[in-house]
C-alpha cells in the first residue's frame, strides 16, 4: 500500500507551506478525476493510482524556484514533473514518476522543448495512459497559488492554456471532449 501524504512528508517538513500546498492540491485533483470517473463509467481507470499518483503528480515542486508556494529551489518551475520523476523513480514509483513528467501543461512534445528553449530533456513528455491523461485534465481546474478556492472553467483554462501556445488550448479541448463524451454520442457527460 502507498502513503501518498507519507511519502510527501519525507520530502517537505510538515507545517511547512509547500507541504500543505502539496496536499491539498493533490486531494482537489484527484476527487476532480474520481468524479470525472463516476459521470464516464466508460472508462475503465485504476482508480487507486488515480488517486496516489493525483497526490503526487506535483512532488518536484520544491526543486523549482517558487517563491509564492515555498519553494526555493534554483530550478525553473517547468521543470517540477521532471524532477518529480526523478524523486519518483529513485523510490521505486516509475509509473507515478511518469504522471509527474507528463502531466506539465498538457503534456510537452521534444519539439516543443527544443523550439521554446526549455531547460527540459530532448524527449516527448505527453500524457499517455487513461490515469496520466485523467490527472494532467483535473490538474488544470485548480491552482496551488490560491490554494483551491477557485475552479477553474474550460473556458478559463482553455484560454490560459492558449497564451502559451494555441496548440495547448487545442490540446486540452481534445482531450475535455475525450474523456466526457460517451463514444456512442456528442452529449458530455461532464460540464467541468
């Protein structure tokens, strides 16, 4: 059985802000996914790993530098599900360390690394499994800067997304329609 907040807590001090950041963020991921599943019974996801990888998928935070969520790293914040991997990996959690790699934006291809210059490894980094796919998609309804006070709306996020790049909002939309629309019909199955 894997502790999720356990697991946390050997990385940030409990009491500390990025601690509690972390964990609350990660519990309004993964009930935005577990409700995401229970309105689309078509999708047949590990709801567990849901949940433990929707806890961890931010777990590189600390290595960045965020000064606004306690983190004090030197790295830039891009780089938190890279490093998130890593920690994963190193402790025996390659499919979560996954997660944490390719839940960044909505997801990031090696072309765009290499064309917007982002200090991140030359390889596609795109959410692949029904359970990376569903946590990158709850990820974006909430934000760590305002501690979940706020969820987000697709328009919002659609359009937040597209200041990076239009393709990014694309994406989402894509992947929105995917996961709340049933495969015999157009209707959504989830307003978000």
């Amino acid at each position: 059985m894997i502790d999720p907040e356990g697991i946390v807590s050997q990385f940030y001090p409990v009491g500390g802000i990025t601690r509690e950041l972390l964990l609350r963020h990660g519990e309004l991921v993964a009930g935005k996914a577990l409700a995401v599943l229970d309105r689309a019974p078509w999708l047949d996801a590990d709801r567990e790993f849901v949940v433990q990888a929707a806890m961890l998928h931010d777990i590189g935070i600390g290595r960045t530098h965020c000064p606004e969520l306690g983190c004090t790293g030197d790295l830039p914040y891009v780089c938190h599900g890279v490093e998130g991997r890593y920690i994963l990996d190193r402790i025996g959690l390659k499919d979560h360390g996954l997660v944490c790699e390719r839940h960044v934006g909505v997801g990031i291809r090696a072309d765009e690394t290499l064309r917007r210059k982002l200090p991140l490894p030359d390889r596609d980094m795109l959410p692949l499994s029904l359970e990376e796919r569903l946590i990158c998609y709850a990820d974006k309804f909430f934000s760590k800067t305002d501690n979940g006070r706020h969820e987000k709306r697709i328009a919002e996020i659609s359009a937040g997304l597209k200041r990076f790049s239009p393709e990014y909002g694309a994406r989402f939309m894509a992947l929105h329609r995917w996961l709340t629309r049933r495969p015999d019909g157009p209707q959504d199955a989830a307003e978000g």
